[in-house]
C-alpha cells in the first residue's frame, strides 16, 4: 500500500471518529494536520498541559492509528501536529 493510500485510510478512520483532522495541499511537505484546538468533546492533541495529560501529548487513538498505517507525528505549533510517513 503506498503513502498516499496509507494516508488516506488513517484520515478517514480518524475523521470517523470525530478526530479535527484537515487536508493540506499538494505543495506541502505532511500528508494531513491533527487540529490541537479543538479539545472540547475528547482531547485529540495537547501541548500546554491545558486538559491535564501529560504533555505534550497526542491521543492514543490517534497514535494507534498512525501506528497501524506506518505514519508518525510532528507537533508543527502548540495548535497543530503534522502526520508524515514513518520512517
């Protein structure tokens, strides 16, 4: 399965499940973002410690989910964490 395919089923799976995922364009470098502002009906991605994880940190739904399609995370700022290919 390449990227693209492995990027599309981890987007759609997160958006199921109610995960603030977004698309980017074709001339960026991540395959998609997990939005780290919208926390209010589960924590998806906290980076200030705001909602009382352990952070920085990215949901373990999320994480399995990279996990399972072979991509990885990158906190780009404190409102957002960039999805690439895993190494």
């Amino acid at each position: 399965m390449n990227t693209q395919t492995r990027a599309q089923r981890a987007f759609s799976k997160l958006q199921n499940m109610g995960a603030p995922v977004l698309r980017f364009g074709k001339e960026d470098v991540a395959l998609f973002v997990l939005s780290a502002e919208d926390n209010e009906t589960e924590i998806w991605a906290d980076y200030w410690g705001e909602f009382g994880s352990g952070y920085p940190e990215v949901s373990p739904k999320v994480t399995k989910i990279l996990d399972q399609y072979g991509l990885v995370y990158e906190w780009n700022d404190a409102g957002s964490v960039y999805i690439y290919e895993g190494a």
